[in-house]
C-alpha cells in the first residue's frame, strides 16, 4: 500500500519480500552506528530473525497506532528499495511524540534522498493525518540526521535521556499553528 511519494522516492507499506533488502541495511555496522545497543549485538546489528521480526511488526503500521509506521522507501527511477523511513509514535518524559524516522542506504547517501523522504513524511503528517508536532531522537554524533532535521525545519529542541542512554530531540510544529 503506498502511503506517499515525493519526487524522487515513494514509501509504502512494508511487504515480506522486502526482508532481504531491510536485513542488508540492518546488517551493516556502518548502517547501524547511532542506533540504541540494547537487545543487539555490540556492533548494533540485527540478525536476520530480529530483522523478520521488526519487518512483521510493521507489516500493517505501527501496532498500536497503524497510520504511522516503518515503510519502505523505493527510488522511483529504478524501484529498487533504498531505505525505510516513516513515522514512530513514542512517549518521552511522559508525553507522546511522533518521530519522523528515516534511514536510507549509504550506497545513496550524498543524493538528497533522506531530506526528500523526511519533507515527505513531515507533510503527511501535517496535512493527511493533521499532527500538530513532530519529532527527531538522534544521537548526538549523527551529524547526517542532524542535518536532514534542518532540513525539513526542525531546531534542537533539548538534550534526553531514556533507558537506552542519552539523545538529542530536534522538533517542529505545524506551521500556522493549525
């Protein structure tokens, strides 16, 4: 199910036959640098197992909340599947969030890929599902995601910490205030 497309990429609903191309993202320690280590293995990595389990998990969005979700994120051009990016709910100091999340390959990094992903996903929030906030959780070394915030109109917001260690929050809100 496509959920949207911008001018270079669509992100749709993930599917079981994206499972290899998910595993070899989240395979690659490079891939994996600024992800929380709890439940992987010391590099960040997922197995092949974990990696069937997140797909399946988000299989028809996110459980609890099935607008948002984990999607696939396919380059237009030649359809091949060059990240996941979408929207996470969570609750952080006691108030729910959305995060824009994105992840794109490094075989496309450089290309302005996570930028036009994460503007995608910024105005679907806004303007399909009418979300008034947003959020970014990165690691305070993960000047690439740092970047892509800036990008859509984040600014930091302040520094967090959770059960899996410290992060920066970078925020909007819908402009207008509507």
């Amino acid at each position: 199910m496509l959920i949207l497309e911008t001018n270079r990429l669509r992100l749709r609903r993930l599917v079981p036959d994206d499972l290899d191309a998910l595993y070899a993202l989240y395979r690659d320690p490079e891939m994996r640098l600024y992800f929380p280590q709890e439940g992987v293995s010391p590099d960040r990595t997922l197995t092949y197992e974990e990696t069937k389990e997140e797909l399946e998990w988000f299989l028809n969005g996110h459980p609890k909340r099935p607008e948002l979700g984990l999607w696939a994120t396919i380059l237009k051009e030649t359809g091949a599947f060059i990240g996941r990016c979408g929207l996470l709910p969570w609750t952080i100091d006691g108030q729910d969030e959305v995060e824009v999340a994105y992840m794109i390959d490094k075989a496309y990094w450089g290309c302005g890929y996570g930028s036009e992903a994460a503007r995608g996903i910024r105005d679907y929030a806004f303007q399909q599902l009418g979300l008034t906030r947003l959020i970014c959780c990165i690691d305070s070394e993960n000047t690439g995601s740092v970047k892509v915030a800036g990008a859509i109109g984040m600014t930091f917001e302040r520094e967090a910490v959770d059960d899996l260690g410290p992060f920066l929050i970078y925020s909007m809100t819908k402009p207008g205030g509507e």
